[in-house]
C-alpha cells in the first residue's frame, strides 16, 4: 500500500474513533439524567463536559440546533434540577430550583401564533 493511502486510511480511522467518542447533546440523553440520584460525573458520562461550568450550574447549548440547556447542582455535586430549552419548537421543559413557583390561579405565560398572509 502507498504512504499517502496509508495517510488517509489512518486520517480516516482517527476521525471516526474521535466521533465516536464524542457525547451527542440530545434531548434523549438529557431525559435520563435524574434529579437527586446522578452527580457531576454521571451528567459529564451522559451529556458530556459542559458549555460553561458555574460550579453550581452546568450549561449546554447547541446554536446550530437552537437548544440548551441547565442542570443545577447541590453542594455535594448531586443533581437537584434541570432545565431544557428548544426554540425551534418553543419548548421549556424544567425550572431553576430556587425559582418561586407562581401564585395560584396566576399564568405566567402565554401561548401565541401568528400566520402569514401572502398578498396574491
């Protein structure tokens, strides 16, 4: 075999072992993190090192995707809560753990829509 083939074959090879190694930030791996059972590492194990380390906060963002997301933890490292944000999709699923909770009978948000009118 040729050095440059053997160049690329091995180029090749290294690249796929690195993506593979690599932890996709998905909405699925964010699913089984647990709050009160996971720490740190399992967070790093299931989504990987973070965008932004806040000690108390990790941070997970993807822009191509348009999603993010926190996971907050206590002082012993354990997961306590999380929040995941897709804007493609308007979806917000989790809160902050020291946020307040809104009054009852209170709506703190709003769903709207809009649609496009084409003149013809």
């Amino acid at each position: 075999m040729s050095r440059p083939v053997f160049s690329v074959l091995c180029a090749l090879c290294v690249g796929v072992a690195l993506t593979g190694c690599a932890r996709q930030f998905t909405h699925e791996r964010f699913s089984m993190i647990q709050e009160g059972v996971d720490d740190r590492f399992d967070v790093e194990q299931i989504l990987g090192k973070p965008e932004f380390d806040a000690d108390d906060e990790w941070y997970y963002e993807d822009l191509d995707r348009h999603i993010a997301a926190r996971v907050f933890f206590d002082e012993d490292g354990v997961v306590r809560g999380k929040e995941w944000m897709d804007a493609k999709s308007g979806t917000w699923k989790g809160h902050h753990p020291d946020a307040d909770e809104p009054p009852e009978g209170e709506v703190r948000e709003k769903h709207t829509s809009t649609r496009r009118i084409d003149d013809d």
